[in-house]
C-alpha cells in the first residue's frame, strides 16, 4: 500500500475542520435600555458558526461526538432570556464565552475552537434599518476561572457587576444541598443527564436535559448527581453568585 504518511489526501484530512451554522433562530427576550424594552420582550435574531474538529464524529458517525443542535439552541435561549441584557454588545460577548467553554465532564463532543455569534434587533430604528451586532473569537484567546467546590466544581463563564453565569458541575454521589436564596434571581439549566432535583422539600426526580428552572426568592431547592460521571448545570445569577446569599436549609 506503500508509505500512507506521504499520501497528500491523508495530509489534507489531518487540518480538516468543519463550521456549524445556525440561522435565523428567533429569540424573545427582554433586551434594551428604553423604558419600554424592559418592559416586555422583544423577538431578536440569532445567526451562529461554531468552527468544530468534527473528525471523530463524523467517523463515528455519532450525535454524541459534536454539538447536538437543539441542545445548542437551548443554551443560546436559555442565556439571551435569563441574562436580561441591556446591550446587544453584552449579549453576544456572553454567548461567546459560552459557547468557547470547554466541554463538561460528562460530554463528549469537541471543544469549539472559534465562535461567531450575530444578534439583530427589529423595530428600533427608522424604517427598515436593523440593527446588529457580530462577536467572535477563538478559544485559544480565552480564560474561564474555576473554583473546586465540596460538591464539585464552578466554572465562571463571565461575570458583571448586574449578572453572573457559571457552570456547576456536580461530582458521582454528591449533591448541592437544599438551600434559598435571599437577593440573586437564579435560572438553571440542565446540560447533562445523571441529575436528580427538588424543591420546596419534596423528593428528588430525575432531570432531563434541557429542563430550566427558575427559582423565586427563598424557594428551597438542591441537586444531586447519581450518573457515573458529574452532572452539569448552567446557572445565571443576578447580581452575581455571593456566597453569603446562598443559604443551606433543613
């Protein structure tokens, strides 16, 4: 078969990359500085490319090895509604940051090597005139701080002084315990399987990704994870987590 090395199609498929584009999904959302965009939300678009070395699952020929697109949405949704943004600016630079962040520890796919989100906005200027904002990056340029937590572990996607977004990640058999919050508004989303959740002191049941919660004031709740592998939960924080503000409850 000769030396496959020097083959120049086996060459070209080693920097094979391949981009994941979602357009046009709609979003409602309270976005804007007026009076009246904090009023009641608005529809935005939401145009998005993930560059992916998508090589593994397309030999495979496996979901589990890239980005699962309705999955994807519901992160891009979850973010733009819990994170009430003022600026179109802030929406996309968080979104980024997301979708940038190393996979989760029960995940299998590839880590994004770069991300482009774009965000228009209707209604707001004269005409037909849109505004709209295009945010990227790669994540070679990018940091995530980490905190090692009792229960697990915390990665702080991005924090400003208004809001704050992490990824919990709860280790085999240990739980985040029943406890309210007194100051943050908290919105959760479940990322991986192997999580079972309460609230309000009722037993735990079992949690299917993409299932988003958000939690009143003084609403106990809790997590445990009882998979093999940690569970992980993306949680929006507004203002941002306080450790004094998270308080463990019988």
């Amino acid at each position: 078969m000769g030396d496959r090395s020097r083959d120049p199609h086996r060459r070209r498929a080693a920097a094979l990359r391949t981009t994941i584009t979602i357009e046009e999904l709609a979003v409602d959302c309270l976005i804007g500085c007026l009076d009246r965009e904090r009023q009641r939300t608005q529809t935005i678009r939401v145009d998005l490319e993930l560059e992916v070395d998508a090589r593994d699952a397309a030999r495979h020929d496996s979901l589990r090895r890239t980005w699962n697109y309705a999955e994807l949405c519901d992160q891009v949704q979850f973010v733009l509604r819990a994170g009430r943004f003022y600026l179109l600016e802030t929406a996309g630079q968080v979104l980024v940051r997301t979708l940038l962040l190393p996979p989760a520890p029960a995940e299998s796919r590839p880590r994004v090597l770069a991300a482009r989100v774009s965000l228009t906005k209707f209604g707001v200027l004269p005409g037909s005139a849109r505004p709209r904002v295009d945010v990227w990056a790669a994540a070679e340029e990018l940091e995530f701080g980490r905190e090692d937590k009792e229960w697990g572990s915390v990665e702080i996607i991005d924090e400003s002084r208004l809001f704050g977004l992490y990824r919990l990640n709860v280790a085999p058999g240990q739980e985040i315990p029943n406890h309210v919050h007194r100051r943050m508004r908290e919105a959760e989303l479940v990322l991986t399987e192997g999580l079972v959740g309460w609230r309000d002191g009722a037993e735990p049941t079992s949690l299917e990704v993409g299932t988003v919660f958000e939690w009143k004031l003084d609403q106990p709740h809790g997590y445990r994870c009882v998979g093999p592998e940690a569970g992980s939960i993306l949680c929006m924080d507004a203002p941002p987590f306080s450790a004094e503000d998270e308080v463990v409850v019988p």
